[in-house]
C-alpha cells in the first residue's frame, strides 16, 4: 500500500493590521472555515506531479530546479509549492494533489494555506518531527522569498487556527471568547498581488515616512483598541474601529475601484463595517452584519461581485487527522 500523507491548512481573514503589520505593529486575524488540503505519495514515475482539479491545472514538476512542465490549466500558486519543495523534499518521485476551496489572489491567505499544508505534508511524508511554531517560521520564509517582502500573520493563523491578536514582539495570543457576529466577505475577480502592493507601500513609507509612519502607527493603536472591543464582544466599537481602519488603508493606495464598490454596497444595505480585507490592489472586503441582514448584504454585493460567509475557525493545521496534533 503507498503511504500518503495529508495536510490541512486554513485560510484566514484579517480584522485589523493590514500592511502596518510588517511594520512590526499589532494585528487580529482569524482562521476560516476554508481550507487548502496537500495530498501526497510516491510516484511509479521518474518525476514528480502536481495537479488540482480545483484549480484546474496539472503539471510534472523538477523539484531540483524549481521549475516545472505545464500539461494542462494554468498554476498560479505553484511558486510556493516548488520552492517549499526545494527546502523540504528529497527530490524523489512524488505524485502531489492539491485541494482548495479559497479563492486565489483574494486576501484570503489562501498562498500561506497552501504554503503551510505543503510543508507539513512534506514533514510528514519524510518523518520529521516538527511543531506549530517552526512550521509557521518556515512557510513563512517561503513566501517571503516568493513575495519579496511578507507578513508573518498570514501563516501564523493558518497553522495555529483560531482569532488571535499578534503583538508587536510577533507574540500570538489567541481570544478565549469568540466573536459573536456574522461577516460576509465580499471578493472580486480582480485578484491582488500581495508582493506588488506590499513593495507599492514599502516605497511610500520610505518616499514620505513623516507622512506615511503616524498612519502605520494609527493602524497598530486600532488594532489595539479593537483587541478590548473582541474581548467585551462591542460589536459598535468594532464597526467603528473597522471603518476608521479603512479609511487608513485607502489613504495609503491599496484600494480599488472594485473594492471600493463592495465597500459601499454592503454598507449601504445595512452592514454596520465594512472594510478592505488582505493587502488591497483587488481581491476581499469583510463586512461586519447584524443577524438580521446578513443575506441582504450578500446578495446586494452577488449582483457584480460574489461572496462567501465564513466562520471563524478553531483548526489550524491538521495532519492526517489520526495523528496525534502537533503542539
């Protein structure tokens, strides 16, 4: 029989701390209930696959090399994956397959989801040991090399799960409570590039820092201030806090004309927040709803864009899920 080895990630979505957070400020993400899923064997080939029916694409790939033969669809998230490869595989025959119900390029973290279930498949594939707090420092030196520059939070909350506030010193405290509210999230077919946008605000802090930094650290006092709202579970205050939020994120360029759109349709059918979601440039919004509007709000953003609603989610990674989780 083939040994497989299996790994789970989760997506995430970000309350607060876009961009300000790779400035060292605080931040509050959630993992969602929507998952990146690496499935993987040896293969009776000479080379290695790689395919997901989801995404549509199959390739073989030369893990030595980082490069790879396309047989059919197009792999926009295959960079993380070859080069978690590189660092993390023996560069035998491998038949890989990837499952994921996140949309690409949405702010969703669905690149950190893939990143962090990949390298934990691998690990478990080779048998090495290894615990939540070394997997995420090492998918997150991958997408830092993908990406150029990136932030830990992403694979930080898609290996640890849960809502979490992420301090300065890059200490993750998870919230004991949960937050007990309904969010849709809102995303466009243009999709972001978090590397680009990420670069774009990195070069107008450096153009304009008296300008630039006091919105970088009106960002972190946010996030702090929200941090107390989740915990009193004050959804006005955090509705406050989330369109203040935003105002900060279009000031510094990250918004489109797109995003703007959903911005102000969910507001304008009844969402008490609404606010960019990710690194901006396109992909998500998360709107903050009262229980009694949650479908109107989706529906009115559904007529040009589409939506999903999610759940905050406890799981982090999960590896064959008959092994004992990791610590």
């Amino acid at each position: 029989m083939k040994k497989i080895s299996v790994a789970s990630a989760p997506g995430k979505t970000i309350l607060f701390g876009e961009h300000s957070v790779v400035y060292d400020e605080p931040a509050i993400a959630g993992a969602v209930n929507k998952r990146a899923t690496v499935s993987l064997c040896k293969s009776h080939n000479n080379y290695s696959t790689l395919k997901s029916n989801d995404l549509g694409f199959e390739v073989i790939m030369d893990t030595r090399r980082g490069t790879y033969t396309l047989k059919r669809g197009k792999p926009g998230i295959i960079r993380y994956i070859l080069n978690a490869m590189g660092k993390f595989h023996d560069h035998t025959s491998i038949d890989m397959d990837l499952s994921l119900n996140l949309p690409i390029g949405s702010g969703l973290g669905s690149s950190a989801a893939v990143t962090v279930a990949t390298i934990a498949a691998l690990h478990h594939y080779h048998g090495v040991d290894f615990n939540k707090e070394t997997l995420a420092k090492e998918a997150h030196a991958v997408e830092e090399e993908v990406q150029g520059i990136a932030s830990p939070l992403d694979t930080l909350v898609s290996t640890y799960g849960g809502l979490v506030y992420l301090s300065r010193e890059k200490r993750i405290v998870p919230f004991d409570n949960n937050l007990d509210a309904p969010f849709v999230i809102g995303y466009t077919s243009k999709y972001g590039n978090t590397g680009k946008v990420v670069k774009k605000v990195k070069t107008l802090k450096n153009n304009y820092p008296e300008l630039v930094n006091p919105i970088i650290d009106t960002m972190g006092k946010i996030a702090n201030e929200a941090r107390v709202a989740i915990l009193k579970n004050d959804i006005d205050k955090i509705a406050d806090l989330m369109n203040l939020n935003q105002g900060l994120l279009d000031s510094l360029g990250v918004n489109t004309y797109e995003l703007s759109r959903m911005i102000y349709t969910a507001r304008d059918n009844g969402a008490v927040a609404s606010k960019i979601t990710g690194s901006g440039g396109g992909g998500s919004i998360i709107s903050l709803c009262r229980e009694d509007n949650v479908d109107e709000v989706a529906e009115a953003i559904n007529v040009e864009d589409r939506t999903i609603k999610v759940k905050f989610s406890k799981d982090g990674v999960l590896v064959n899920r008959k092994s004992p989780p990791l610590s």
